[in-house]
C-alpha cells in the first residue's frame, strides 16, 4: 500500500480524491492523509513517517507549498513531492523544480493524469529506497568482509558455485537460550540485544574453535554445521564448551537475575548443501535441509536446562569418546513412533 500526504486549503479537493480513488482506498492500494497548509503537512509528516510522496498546493496561508517543498528536502531527500496548482506558469514551475519538485499538475485536475503521475512517482521512490538499501547492506558487509571476498563474490565463478547443491555427511547443532523470551518481554531493546549478541559471542567463539560453521541466528538459538573429520565429535566439543562457558557468566549488572542456561540438540548424517530462497527477491540462504537437520532442532526441543541431547544412533558413534546417560522415549514432532534419546555429559 502506498501512502500518499494531501497539501491543500481547499477542502473540496479532499472530497474529490475520496471519490476518485474511493476503489483503491478500498482495495488497501492506496491511503491518504490530509493536511491544509505547509506548516501542517510537517506536522502531518512526523506523525506518518512512511508517507511515500506528497501532492501540495502552492498558494496556502501559514506556510505555501514552495516552502515547504523546500523543508522536505531538507529534512528528507527520498521523500518526493508533485505540485498540484492553478499557478501553472514557467516561473512557479521552474522555482518548483528548483526546489525539489518531481513533477507538477495544474488545476482544475485531470484525475487520470494525476494518477499516472503518482503510481511514476511511487516508483521512483521505491527505486530510490531499493537503491539506498542495497548501498546500506554493502557498506555493512564491507565492514565484515575482506575486500578479496567482496571481489568473488562479483565475479561469475561465485555466481556459478551458488548454484552447486550437493549432500554431504554432517552434524547439526541447534543451541538455544533458555527462558530468553522473558527477558525480552521484560527488558529494554537495548538490554535484550546487548545480552544476547554477549551470549552469542560466547557460543560462537567455541563453534569456530572446533571448525563449524554458524549456519543462522534463530531468535535467541544458534544453528551450527560441523563438516570433516570427526565432525560429530568435534559438535559434542563445541557444545560442551558452549555450556560451560555460558555457565562461567558473570550476573547481570543491575536489577536483573537472568543467569544464561543452554538447551542443546545435535544430530549428525546425510542432509543437503545448497542456496534456499527468492532469487525474485535475490535473498539466498546457503544452508542445510533434510530429516537430520530438522530431528536436530527437535532433539533441541526436547532438551532441559543444560542438557545436550542426541539420538541413538549419535549415541553409538561417540559412545566411546564421551560419557552419556540413557534420558528414554521421546516423541518428537513429525516422528510417528518415539525415538531414544540420551544425555551427553560434562
């Protein structure tokens, strides 16, 4: 839905627009707000702050549309406005264009061409925000990146290798926060996001230490992919480490008394490798998918506090390399018979 600001005096214009556009204003595709003079569409602007463009009048007392054209563009150049006014001589349109204008109607108006002229002007703002998001996201990934990764990632070999899907032997580890949810409904954003990129980082160190690879963050969980060598085993390393450096936390400053615990599912076999997503919307995310994958995050689902949980068959590979307890019969979603469970322990 777009939304669109109306800048006039005349209150017949707010009538007619209802009239004209009273369809689409049905069909959510367009909405209007309303405000008589310039000095009131700002105010109008800071209570509707994804107002997409702004239809003004020139001639208004308290603040005319050149002025205001003139404040819009100071305090918001994606913001465009179309002058819509009987003053249609050169010199209003040539001062309007100088100051910012996208376009200019003049009165009495013809309703097809001012919609023509919106729906060019809702798209040129779109491009504009499309294009200030993509330079935002590649400002930010230049931040983390090295420039010889950025470099690749242009070239038509790193276009080739996001097409190769391949499966591959693997352990997932799903590391979830517990109770983290109560905090967020508690505390401030900031303290919630502060918090959690602290325990993040913790986990993360561990995942690294063993050689896996942070797959995605899940709200307050961790999705881990241990590749190679020993990559069960190396899982188990990393997840233990996670718990008992999570464990190590100091309390929280202040009034809090959170003290971080870890929930743990791991699960290890044959998944698929590939980039799942939109090309439409040129989102690709290079992950693993399959029943190991998702019996992983199940296995998480059943763990309590400080548990590492995994299944049977993990069980029998690493029976020898690590201390576990039998934990039982778990019913696991999407699992029409219960699955045994254990506990790997410090």
């Amino acid at each position: 839905m777009s939304k669109i600001l109306v800048v006039d005096d005349e209150t017949d214009l707010e009538v007619l627009i209802k009239q004209k556009f009273r369809q689409k204003i049905r069909d959510n595709q367009y909405e209007f707000v309303f405000a008589i003079n310039g000095k009131h569409a700002l105010e109008q602007l800071a209570q509707h702050s994804d107002v997409d463009i702004v239809l003004s009048d020139i001639n208004m007392p308290e603040m005319d549309g050149l002025t205001l054209l003139s404040r819009i563009n100071e305090q918001n150049n994606l913001l465009k406005s179309v002058i819509v006014s009987a003053y249609g001589d050169m010199e209003n349109i040539r001062t309007a264009m100088n100051r910012g204008a996208f376009d200019f109607i003049t009165k009495p108006v013809n309703f097809e061409d001012l919609e023509i002229t919106m729906e060019k002007t809702i798209s040129h703002v779109k491009q504009l925000r499309e294009t200030m998001q993509a330079i935002k996201e590649n400002n930010i990934l230049k931040m983390y990146v090295d420039e010889t990764v950025l470099n690749f990632m242009g070239s038509r070999e790193f276009e080739s290798s996001l097409m190769q899907n391949e499966t591959i032997e693997a352990s997932v580890a799903f590391i979830d926060i517990c109770s983290f949810t109560s905090i967020s409904e508690s505390e401030s954003p900031d303290t919630v996001v502060n918090m959690l990129n602290k325990y993040f980082d913790v986990m993360v160190k561990e995942i690294i230490a063993q050689n896996g690879l942070v797959d995605k963050f899940i709200g307050d969980c961790i999705m881990a992919v241990f590749r190679g060598n020993y990559h069960l085993d190396r899982a188990i390393d990393a997840c233990l480490a996670v718990k008992k450096k999570i464990a190590e936390l100091p309390p929280e400053p202040g009034n809090l008394t959170f003290a971080p615990k870890v929930s743990i599912g791991i699960n290890s076999g044959e998944m698929i490798s590939g980039n799942i997503g939109s090309a439409n919307l040129r989102r690709l995310d290079f992950t693993v998918i399959g029943d190991v994958v998702n019996t992983a995050q199940r296995l998480q689902s059943a763990a309590k506090e400080n548990q590492i949980i995994i299944s049977e068959d993990s069980y029998q590979k690493v029976k020898e390399s690590f201390q576990c307890s039998k934990v039982g019969e778990a019913f696991l979603k999407n699992k029409s018979l219960p699955v045994m469970i254990y506990e790997v322990l410090d």
